[in-house]
C-alpha cells in the first residue's frame, strides 16, 4: 500500500506543478515530485512504525 501511494502521488503533484502552479521547468516539477513522493513515503513508514511500537506496548 504504501508504494502504491508513493507512485500516485508522484503524477498527481506533477500534474498539480503543470496546471495549477503552472510551472514551466521540467526539472523544478521533477524535483517537487520526488520530494512529495519520497515524504508519502516516509511519513507512511513513520506512522505504521509507530503503531506498530503502540501494539507492542500493549
């Protein structure tokens, strides 16, 4: 699931940079893409480590 998100997020925010921002550079849109994409990721990591670590306690 939580790469399945990443590589959604990574289109979407590029469609967003082309259309909403209107940003012309390819590599600004590279760059803001990957970096959303790679915090999905690792926020999505975050959270399910700390519910893991909350279960534990348990």
């Amino acid at each position: 699931m939580q790469e399945l998100l990443t590589a959604v997020t990574y289109p979407i925010v590029w469609l967003i940079c082309a259309y909403v921002l209107k940003i012309e550079s390819g590599l600004a849109k590279l760059l803001i893409s990957l970096t959303a994409a790679i915090l999905v990721y690792v926020l999505i990591g975050i959270r399910r480590s700390k519910k893991e670590t909350n279960d534990d306690n348990e």
